[in-house]
C-alpha cells in the first residue's frame, strides 16, 4: 500500500541552524512527493513538490530530493529563521489512487532566537 | 483567487446537536477533500469527490457523518448527532486535474474549528 514514515517531533533549532527533517515512503506506481507547512491556525501549504526520481524541489529556502533507491524525500534547510517555527508534512500520492494524497504525522519545528 | 473557503472557521455545540461545516472550492478544481485533524490520529481524509461525485467514503468515521456535494462550488460535511469526540479541525481542500500524468496539487482551506461539549 501507500504510506508516508515522517520523522518524529518536536524538533527544536537556534535561529541559523541546519534543519533536517526524515520521510520515506512506501508507494505502489510512481508517486510525486510533497511537502506542506502548516503554520498555527492555518490550513496545509505546498512548500515544494517533486514528481519523479532524482527531481529536487526547491521554494523559500528549503529542498528536497525524491530519492527513489533509498524511498526518500528529506526535507532540508541550511539556515532556518524564526518565521520558520511549524508544522511540516510529508506526503504522497500517485496516480493509480486517483488524487488521493498519504500523509505523514507531521513534525513540529521550533527555531528560537 | 479567494483560494478555498470554508465556513464557519469556529463552531461550538452541544452535543446531540447538528452540525454543518461549508466548502467552496477554488474554481476549476474538479477534485475536493475533506480531512479531519486532531493532536491524536493527525491529518486523516475522510471523503473525496471528483467531478462532484463520491469517489471514496472510506475514512467517514460513522453514519453520522455525511458530505454532500451538490455542485462544482459547494460541499457540505454534516454530522448528525454530533459528538464530543467529534472536536476536530475539519479541513476542505481541493485539486485540478494531473497534467501529463502528474497530480494535481491539493490546496487547503483555514479550517473549520469544531468544539462538542
């Protein structure tokens, strides 16, 4: 079946330090690889995507590669700051599942000053 | 684009009582999701409808709940009687179609806070 592993929480960073954050993914098909902010109070926001192996998404300073020999998609920050402080989703979905997306549980981030 | 709107943004009730959460969708999107999210079973989909039509009911936790979605801009997640264990944020999202075999990307509304005493 289709499942999303995400690291687990809460992870707490100094303002300027390296974020790394681990999914992998267990997937039937070919699926794109996602991964959404969710800032307090607020609905899931595409961070950046990725829909086939060996793609890098990229947007605010974060990345991500889908690495499909290792059923990877890390999530991956050299420098985080303040307004960074979230909740940060990995998720799949593949096409033989209609638009269905899997979900991971979520990992907490918090960057103090 | 106004983006996914959902309302109400909080709602408190009793429990027994009915409640109704709305969605309209981002126009175009022919894909809309209904996704239930608490501290302790996270981020869980409960129905989704492509081209208005129910595709998957699977994670509808109980009769109670029903969704409904009459029109291409309009969805509707009802439960009837609502209960404690109920209290959630009720999120909508919605999608357009993949493109060359590529998913289209899900958009999420602000939620609907939902408190059954």
């Amino acid at each position: 079946g289709n499942s999303v592993t995400q690291m687990e929480g809460p992870v707490t960073l100094s303002e300027e330090a390296f974020l790394t954050i681990n999914c992998t993914y267990t997937a039937t098909g070919y699926p794109s690889l996602f991964w959404y902010v969710q800032y307090p109070g607020e609905g899931l926001q595409l961070l950046l995507k990725a829909t086939k192996a060996d793609d890098k998404g990229s947007n605010k300073g974060f990345e991500a590669t889908y690495r499909k020999e290792t059923t990877s998609f890390h999530l991956e920050k050299g420098s985080v700051q303040v307004s960074d402080s979230a909740v940060y989703f990995c998720a799949l979905g593949t096409s033989n599942t209609g638009n269905q997306f899997y979900f991971g549980t979520g990992t907490s981030l918090t960057v103090i000053p | 684009d106004a983006g996914v709107i959902q309302s109400p943004r909080h709602e408190v009730t009793e429990m027994g009582q009915e409640v109704t959460l709305r969605c309209k969708p981002i126009s175009g999107h022919d894909y809309l999701f209904w996704y239930r999210q608490t501290m302790m079973r996270g981020l869980e989909l409960l129905i989704y409808f492509n081209n208005n039509v129910p595709i998957d009911d699977s994670g509808m936790p109980e009769d109670r709940f029903s969704a409904k979605m009459p029109n291409a801009s309009f969805s509707t997640l009802k439960i009837q009687p609502s209960e404690p264990r109920d209290s959630a944020v009720y999120f909508c999202a919605s999608s357009p179609p993949g493109r060359g075999g590529s998913l289209g990307t899900q958009y999420f509304g602000p939620g609907t806070r939902l408190t059954v005493l």
